[in-house]
C-alpha cells in the first residue's frame, strides 16, 4: 500500500503520528523558503509543509497541479486553521517525498467551478471525474443504488440477470442490433428493457425479481436522452396495483432516508391521468406548488367525465376565445402588479415557437378586489373577477389565459405554468413530493395506421372490469373520424407512472397473463397471428402454462439520480456519458471497424453519401 | 395480495389459522371424496385437503399439474405427517378456491430428476426455471452477489456503472459490434470487459472500484463458454500485488462464509507460475490432493531454474525416454494393484486423441516394498524404486508416466492427474481449496507473426525490477529459433491468478501506469503509433495527467457459482442462457431483422452461401 491514511482522515487527535499519504497535487503555495502543498484523493485534502530543508529536493523536482505524490512526514497542528474542512486543523511535516507521476497541466481547472466548456469536459472526461461536483453526483449515484437493493433484498426480492444479446422486436422504439458471426445473416438485438424476462420469470415462480440494469433504445437523442441508460427494474407475481404502489413507494421512502435523510412521513398522492391532464395539463404534474389548470372549453376529447366552466366565457363575443377548440387559465400567485413590460413579456414567451401560441390574455385581480384584463373590452369586472375567482386566484393574484388547440394549448398552459414556477421560486430543490398517476388510456389512436398503438406497451392489462371490453370488440377502426367513439378508446390500463417533482421516475402496469387476451392486445396492434409467433411466440407458449397474475414497474435510474442531486442533466449522473449525437467524445466512438470485422460478420457497409 | 402467506410458511403453531396462498398444483391425489393437492411456490409445499363437499366443484374444474390455484381455507395438523419439509405437519382444509390459470401439461416433469433433455429445457427454459434444482442455483448466485457487493462496499469500494457501447479495440478475442445508425458505416462495440473504463477511474482518482458486469466475448464457444458472461470487476490505486491478493482472498473468504457457513481460515496457498507448471502440469492446479509430478527431463523452455531429476533415466537404452523431448511420472496412491485389465484401460485413456500420448509406462510400488514395471528391461528393481520414490510413490502406489513432446506431454500429465484424482474420489465437492498463482511470463511467443502477444493483457505491468529491461530492449525478435534467449522471454508479469479446486476463478495485475511504458508494450505487440492512437489515444492520453500505480483484478462469476454449487457448468447457474452455437434456444435468437432496419443501419447482408 502507497499510504497509511487517506487525505481526509487525519485530525488533531492524530498529532505526533508518523503518516503516509498519496494523492494529487491541488495547489502548491510557496512562501519563501517553505512550500505548501493541498494533497487531495476522494477523502478529501490534506495541507502539506514542505520545511526548508526540502527546499532544493523541491527546486529539482518542481511540483506541478495534478502531480501524483507520496509523501512520509508528520501530524502537526497548522498555525493557520481551516475550520471548513475535516481535516483543517493539521498539517503533515513532510519528511521524505515521491513523485509518483507527474502531470501536464490540465486543459481545465479540477474545481468545482471549472473553466472547462461541456465538450472538452467530455473529451478528458477522466479529468472531469476528478472534480469535486461530479465525485459527488457518483457517489449520491451508488447511494440510491445501494438504497435500493437493500430494500428490494429485505422486501424478498432477487436480483437476476437476464441476457443482452436477445431478438429484435421492436415496437416503438428502435432496438440497436449486433450482427452473429456464427449465424451469417441473422442479428441479435440489445434489450430495450428486460420486460418479457421478467415476465418470463414470473411464469416460473420467481414472484419477487428486481434488477439495475443497462437498456438501449436507438432513437433520435433529445437534450437529456441516452441511447444505454439504467433502470431499476421489477417484478411481482400475485399481486394487484395497490400493492406495487405500496412497495415501490415504499423503496422510495427508504431512499430517500438512505440517501438524502429525509422521512417521507406524508402519504403518496395518486391523481387519475384524466386529473392530471385537466387540473395540470400534463401527465407528470409537478404538485410542490398549486395554480392548478381552470379549464374553460373542452373540445372532442378523451375527458369523458370532465366539465368545463364554459358559461364563465361563453356569450361575450371574444372571437379569440369562442373560435379556440380549448380555453385554460391559471393563477399565479401575488402577481397582480406586472407593469406593461413584464405582461408583454410573457407574451412574447409564449408566442415563441417552443410553446407556439397566437397570445396571452391577462386579469390581474388587484389586492382591492378590482380586476384589470387586457380583455376588458369583452368582459365586465365582474365576468372577469368570476373566471379569476374559478381559476382559484385570490387578491393580489395574475391570472394567465391561453386559447387555441387543444394539444397545444394544453401543453402551453402546462409549459407556462412550470414557468412561472421557475420564476417565482416555488421548484425548491430540497423539496420531494412524489406522486402516482393511475388509469392512463390503454391505447393511443395513430392517425397514420389508422389504428391503436399502446400507450404504455403491449404487455399491459387493462382495468380488470375492462377485459371483457377488450376481448369481445373487433379493434379494427371503421370511421377513423369518430375513432373516439370506438370502445378500445375508454379502456383504461392497468398502469401506474411515479412522478417526482414534476419528472415521471418510474413507470409500470399490472400484466396480460392470458394468452387469448395477450393475442387479442397484439392484434389491436396490427399484427397478424405469424408476426406474433415469431416475435413473441416464447411469451404465448408460456401463458399456456400456468402463468401467474403479476405486474411490476420500471424507475430510471439516471432520472431518479439527478433529481435527488437537484439537477436537471442525467449526464451529470453517468460516469461515462454520450453526446446528444450519441458519441462517446472521449473514446471517439463509434468509429469504423476493419473490413476483417465486416467480413466474418457477413455484412458490408451501404453508407449513401 | 392474492395471498396472505406463502407455501413455505405454515406451521403447527399456525393451527387454526385462515389463510389463503396461491401456487402452482404440483401433484393432485384422490382417494374417493376427497382430494390432496401439493400446492407450490417460491418458497416451499403445502398439502391442501379438498373434502367431500367441494368434490362436485373439483369435478367440474378438473386440476391438472401446473395449474394456478389460489385457495382460502384453515391450517390444521395433518393425520399423515412428513417431517422431510417444513410445512409437513399441517395442511390447508380447503374452503374457497379459484384457478387463476390453466396449464397445459408441461413437456417435462418439474422435478429435481426431470424427464426432459437439454434442448427441451432450453426452449421450455421458463418451465425448468422452476425446478428446485435451478431455483437453488439461481438463489446461490444471488447470494453470491450480495455477499460480494457487502463485502466490497465495507471496503470502501464503489460500485460505478461503465458503459457498454463503446469501441472496437480487438485483442485477442473478437468484438460483438453494433452497428450505429446516426454515424453510418461507423460502429459501437460491446465491451469485452471494462478494462481501461476501470482504470480511468483510477486515474481520475475513485481508487476502489467495482462492478458485477455483464461483458461480451465473440469466441467459438467451447462446451462452457457463454457469449455473454458476468464478472465481479474490481480495481483499486496505490496499491501492490500483496494489497490486492489480501484484500481479494478476503472477499472470496467472505462468500465462502455468507453463502456456504464456511470458515476458510487457512492461508490461501502461493504458487509461482513456473512452479504450477513444473509440479502439476498446467497453471490452474487443484491443490485438494498431492500426486505432483516428477520431471525427469526438460525441453528447452521458460523453466530456466528447474532441474529434472534426468539421472534417474538416463544411460538405460530406453529409447522412448532417451527420444523425448519431455519425460514425466505420478504417483497415483494405493493402485499398485492394478490389474493388466486397468492399466490396458488407463494406457487407452492417454491415447484418445483428446490426450494424445503414444503410450503409458507404470510402475507398481507393491506393499511388500518390491516392484514392477512395463519397463523391467531396461530399468533394475532398484532404479524403478527411486524413481518411484522421486515422484513421492509409497508402497502400495501406482507410478504412471509419460514420455513425448514437451507441450502435449505436460498437459497430458495433467490431465491424467485429474482423471486419476476423480476416480480415486479425491475431488470432492464439499472441500474448497484456494490458490494464488503468481509470475506469469509477461509475453507469449507467437510464432505465426514472430511477435510477442501478451499472457494476460496489454495493460498488466512487468515486475518493478524488469520494468528497465523492458525499455531498454527492443522487442523485436532477430532470430525466431532463439525467441527463449530474447530478455522479453523472461520478462515475468505482476500479475495473479485466483485458483479454486482446479479452476481459474479470478485474474488481474498491476497495471501499467506509465505513458512511455505502455507505449512500449503497445510496440512490442506490433502496434504502430498510429494504431496505437485509434485505439488507445485516451488511454495514453490518460497517462499524461497524473495517473496513479494501480491494479485490480476480475472474477468469473459464472464460473464461481458453479463451483460454489459443486457443478462444472455454468450454464446451470444463468437464467437465460444460450447454447455452445450462441443461440438462445427459447426466443430463437438471433434472427433475421427486418430489410428496414439493415437500411436505416447503412448495412447490407453479404452471406456467401
């Protein structure tokens, strides 16, 4: 061993002890004859002095940032203390010392506000690892997982791996696929999830299965996208919904006490999706803060049991808001005194093409209970202080109007009210509030195909009181204008997302386990019986003996990592991530591969320039 | 919940208990009215009583085996205990049932001794998961898992994710690669182990490293060889060999204590490379029993220090000793009474092909202290007795020995050892017997391109005092006839070898942390600076910013199980394996993927038929 101790180990109460350290050169501070050195290793940092007697070794031997050292002397009580750090009230009196390797200087500074861009942080990103922020995002990383396995072992749970090099079935996403070489002309595709393994280990009695563990998707990357990322991923047989939403708000809990020391005491929320899409406008509400959605018109929808306040609008001749297929407000608190500017402004965000809407309408509901609206034209102050008062506002309090298409507006008037949020402070970082939204749609209507899609994906049950819904309606769609009309429109999934903090961090569903109605979900999703044999013969085969009831959920690792780290990046939270075009900057991959290679693997290149 | 306990729980003390389990009917018994159902699960077996009433019901819903079957009833004693299982002294007094699932009757039985073949196992791989004989394999492998992950983490060491799409570099075995469609004709490569991802995180300072990770080797596969494979991968910074050998026979001494109640408190045996080779024919020897062998004559070779015992057989006229390149004997303990029927039988055995040898000698130390030999003519009693003696023969014992070309003859020996170990018994499942083997020869000579190739990896340091006759040597060879005279063939690796009962269960060095020597080591594998760039260029890149002495080690976890499990295959010990053609059997995998996908891939098939 290179050290005796750690340099973040030492205290006063080791004064005297001879020591043996070895780390990193942080700063080298010369003060004529004698020179101190910061030592740093993933403990910490340790102060160095370096007497004048070391003084022409260390003339011949210049010491640079990012040296390796060892260094033998010491623990001496500093003159100068440092009550900052643990380890601030010592020094080490360097007797003998070591360069082990020496350094060049780095491209950036190893600080925790480094001079390094994003892309040269990428390409030495074994220098990035060093600093100080992103050891911690790591070891916050290990944390959760550490977190989670132990509550997943004393819950009964077993971790099994289940194969990466499997067959491709894609249905949604892309799978990314590796050519066999012992098998020309055939692929084996990488998981995009473990689902029918653990499906599969289900059937064969393993009731309690969990596993993290690396999937793949080849999609087109957005910001915050990777195409390999981490799941924890689950699995139970022989139970229903309420009891996966207990366990794994359960581990979550237990996380959050493991991780951040937090007792999550209050009760989970649960909101319908039909809820969170009226109230918030999205389907991973953000519930730290209020400002729920008022809903003034609703157009030909899914939202079936859900009421509008039109009368509050209706009849006053705004063109704007009688030609607009939906009309939504929100009240942001303590707001009602933006000048000119600030209403022109938002405005303007609004208006841009991101959020894409024709413009804002406003009632500022005074703290004297009048109403001033950019609307005044049309409505009379007390129409105006009626919508302010429906959308929840109180004196004092800005109301914000959107009007337009309903999925666009709709997203708008989510998007807005994040916004606002943002603005007014009310997304604390050390806040948590968990949520699970229950009963998605089971399908989505594709336009294109004229035909269902899942919504979440094929292996999911629907409500147990919906099966004979599913089973007993032809799914083909006769009249693609009235596809709402269609009963596969209002059956419910069996399926439950978690959201924290307005980010959706898991996501799971009670499964098919009857092969008729495993058959019958595929065929709504247009495959014929052969499709079905050959992508998920094995699956049906298994139905047919003795699979069990069982369901299980999905949490993204990197997403659950980076929120409980207060950050928004996943990449911040992957040791070795990949660009937004899916390259590893620092390996410089992909990269081509020798014709030998293409060669044994029966394949040949067929770029189109 | 559909149940309030599991089929491994009840006991006496529940009596009078209602319950209700669900499970898998493992057998159904009638006798007349009523009818005994074996009910199963994860956790064990329950007898359910079916009594006359519910007979009616039980006719119009006949059981069948593998049925899912939830019952609600009351635990009471049974009239016919079995004390062989847990739960046997009570029984569920059937009230209400429900079958959850019909099954079809399985293609094997689900049993510990099933009726069914391998390939039907395979394919019905979720039905064999539930054997108990896997289910114990499977749970043995998690808890070896958990074992390891306790062990390292009070060690300090953290568990950092890799990635797994990243650059083909292939040395030694094939690449598995990935074809990326956003870079067309460029490709990802799936790792082959995280080798140099480990050792940036040295570099960027995380200095106690580990992973249970899947990595991928592209090899003709051998009986018991997956495509894909799991190791407990580890690495640790300012530390030497002694460090890593200390910390590592702790966490297999904490496996052997958490997973078998084992108390491995002997010192793990040390062996040099050379020496394994000398004693026991190959460098993986299992220790549980002695019969070392004797060398009567030496090749010219690596074994620079070892002198045969060539006195003993010289000068007799034997032509097959005196024409052999390699002479060597065992002494098998208490066979000297082997018929001419056994040592016929025993000369067959070493003249398979798969051994190799053109005959055996023997000679037989009889009780009464005389002996004989198949080769009287030219040896006196006397001379046959001290050779015996040499090979450690005791009266009563079996001398074999074998004479031919150096390289076939060792291994043969080796081989016979073995077979005569597991005959004789001396193999025993229940004795655990570890093994460091250490020194290995940095270099192994490849004759086809008159180069070096490297003996474990490119990365794994030479000793500290050969580190200057690797720099200052070319490594070049002038004289392929005399490689064995070049100083790079005695250049001995920090490397070491993790030996269980005859298996190499773990393998690792101390890594190269310097530029100028890795370069070095790069060049005498015949890779120019150029390839060494595309290849390398971070790695090299790496060394430039303080790279600290480091090293680490990997462990085949597959392979550890397995002999933990007392079974030599691993297959046995994988959820979901793939057969020795790299199929997996039950998904048919890998398959032909759609003409779609190989477009958006830039790559088109190119089979020669």
């Amino acid at each position: 061993m290179y050290r005796t101790h750690t340099c973040g180990e030492l205290r006063i109460s080791n004064q005297g002890q001879s020591t043996t350290l070895a780390g990193w050169v942080q700063t080298v501070r010369k003060f004529g004859a004698i020179t101190f050195i910061d030592l740093r290793d993933r403990y910490g940092i340790t102060q160095l002095l370096f007497g004048e007697e070391l003084n022409k070794t260390l003339e011949e031997n210049p010491m640079g940032r990012e040296f390796v050292l060892q260094v033998t002397g010491s623990v001496q009580e500093r003159s100068n203390k440092n009550l900052n750090i643990p380890t601030g009230e010592i020094e080490i009196k360097v007797e003998t010392f070591r360069v082990l390797n020496k350094s060049a200087v780095p491209p950036f500074t190893i600080q925790d506000d480094t001079d390094g861009g994003d892309d040269l942080r990428m390409k030495y990103r074994f220098l990035d690892l060093r600093r100080n922020a992103v050891k911690k995002n790591l070891e916050l990383r290990y944390a959760v997982n550490r977190a989670a396995r132990n509550y997943l072992h004393n819950q009964g749970f077993m971790d099994i791996e289940t194969p990466f090099l499997i067959k491709s079935t894609p249905e949604g996403a892309r799978d990314f696929v590796v050519p066999s070489r012992m098998n020309a002309g055939q692929f084996y595709a990488l998981p995009q999830s473990p689902q029918t393994f653990k499906q599969l280990l289900m059937v064969s009695g393993y009731d309690r299965y969990y596993q993290i563990v690396k999937c793949f998707r080849d999609e087109d990357l957005r910001a915050d996208r990777q195409p390999e990322f981490t799941q924890i991923d689950c699995e139970m047989a022989f139970v229903e919904q309420e009891d996966i939403l207990n366990m794994f708000e359960g581990m979550v809990k237990a996380i959050f006490k493991d991780v951040k020391g937090i007792d999550y005491t209050e009760t989970v929320s649960r909101m319908t999706w039909e809820d969170a899409m009226w109230q918030y406008g999205n389907d991973k509400p953000d519930i730290r803060f209020g400002m729920k959605v008022l809903n003034l018109k609703k157009p030909a929808s899914v939202y079936v049991q859900k009421q509008p306040a039109e009368e509050l609008i209706n009849g006053a001749g705004f063109k704007v808001f009688d030609d607009a297929e939906t009309v939504v407000a929100i009240a942001v608190p303590g707001c009602s005194e933006y000048s000119r500017k600030q209403t022109d402004e938002l405005t303007e965000w609004v208006k841009r093409p991101q959020i894409g809407m024709k413009g804002l309408a406003f009632i500022k509901y005074n703290s004297d209970g009048s109403c001033k609206s950019s609307m005044d034209k049309f409505y009379t102050e007390d129409k105006l202080k009626a919508i302010a008062e429906a959308a929840g506002a109180q004196p004092g309090d800005l109301v914000l109007m959107l009007a337009g298409a309903e999925e666009r507006t709709r997203k708008a008037i989510s998007d807005l009210r994040m916004e606002m949020a943002e603005r007014l402070g009310l997304r604390r970082k050390d806040e948590f509030k968990l949520l699970w939204v229950l009963d998605f749609p089971l399908f989505e209507y594709d336009e294109e195909g004229n035909r269902w899609v899942a919504r979440h994906h094929p292996f999911t049950s629907p409500k147990p009181d919906q099966i004979d819904t599913m089973i007993s309606n032809n799914p083909s769609i006769e009249n693609a204008a009235e596809y709402l009309k269609h009963p596969y429109a209002n059956i419910k999934a069996n399926a439950y997302d978690m959201v924290l903090n307005g980010n959706e961090i898991g996501g799971g569903s009670i499964r098919i386990f009857q092969r008729e109605l495993q058959e019958k979900m595929f065929a709504a999703l247009g495959m014929d019986e052969a499709e079905q044999l050959h992508k998920f013969g094995f699956l049906l085969g298994a139905f047919e003996y003795g699979a069990p009831p069982h369901g299980g959920i999905a949490f993204g690792f990197d997403r659950l990592c980076a929120i409980l780290g207060g950050s928004e990046s996943i990449r911040d939270f992957i040791a070795f991530p990949k660009n937004n075009a899916g390259r590893d900057m620092m390996l410089d991959a992909p990269a081509t591969i020798d014709d030998k290679q293409l060669v044994e693997l029966s394949i040949k290149l067929d770029v189109k320039s």
